[in-house]
C-alpha cells in the first residue's frame, strides 16, 4: 500500500496570475447576478398576471431567450419569414409561454429537450405555412430553462431515405 502524500501538480501555464484571476472571476460573478437581477426585474415589469411562474427554477423565461423569441417569431419584428409568428401583443405572447408550463412535457424527437404544447383556444399567431393557429409550443432543457417558443406545432422528424 502507498501511503505517499500527493503533491499539486505546478501551473503548467507560467503566465498564470491567481490574484487577477481571482478578481476577474469575482467581477464576472458580481456583473452576472447583476443581470439576472436586471432580467427578472424586466420580467417583472410585463403586464402580466402570474409573472413569477416564469421565473421558477423548473421555467425559467430569460431576457435572451425572450429576445430570441420576439426576434423569429413576432409579427413586427421583419426576420426569418419562413417561420411561425405571434400575432399577440407582447405580454399576451408571455403569458401563453407561462400558462404552456401547465402541459406534461413530451420528449423533442432525436434531442435531449423536452417540448409542451398548449392550446391558447384563440388565434396566438401563424405558422410557416401562413395558417392560422391556436396553439404554442415552447422548447426547454430538462432542467426547465426555456429555449424558445413559437406558433404552431413541431414540424415531424424527417424521415432518411
């Protein structure tokens, strides 16, 4: 039996400098709980009932994603034409994103995410096709941290020939 202490192995990098390392890694700490306080406080100020299910740890709505979101998928914003877009005001698109998290998730086909679909009951939008539909689905990690969203339903698995 080897009772032989293990000594750390040295820094193979030589320019390394824990002191600044240190600092730079506690300033991006501080610069990221700084943005999450400011997206959960954009978040907060959507007119929308019930804000705080979007912001669980089980789904989770960021200011990213909800930018992604707006930037493929909202009827105003003139992008990526070949996609579904949301016909709703904003704080109407939100909250379909909220109340989706209340559908048992599915598995996205040959992925790791997970999908749920709820249907709004009313007009949320078109999809690529430009037919209008009452349905939402939204894209999110196992973990819950929404992906995106977007009118209309997952196109099916293309099948190999």
């Amino acid at each position: 039996m080897n009772n032989a202490v293990a000594t750390p192995t040295p820094n193979a990098n030589p320019c390394f400098n824990e002191a600044q390392w240190l600092q730079v890694l506690f300033l991006l700490a501080d610069t990221q709980s700084w943005l999450h306080q400011m997206q959960e406080g954009l978040i907060w100020q959507l007119p929308v009932k019930h804000r705080k299910k979007l912001l669980r740890q089980g789904w989770y709505l960021s200011a990213k994603v909800l930018a992604h979101i707006l930037e493929r998928h909202y009827y105003k914003v003139p992008r990526h034409p070949l996609t579904g877009k949301f016909t709703l005001p904003i704080p109407q698109i939100v909250a379909c994103i909220r109340d989706a998290c209340q559908q048992p998730p599915e598995a996205v086909p040959r992925s790791t995410h997970l999908q749920r679909v709820w249907d709004a009951g009313k007009p949320v939008g078109y999809d690529p096709a430009g037919s209008t539909v009452t349905t939402i689905t939204v894209i999110a990690t196992a973990s819950g941290e929404i992906m995106t969203a977007f009118p209309g339903l997952m196109p099916p698995p293309q099948q190999n020939l």
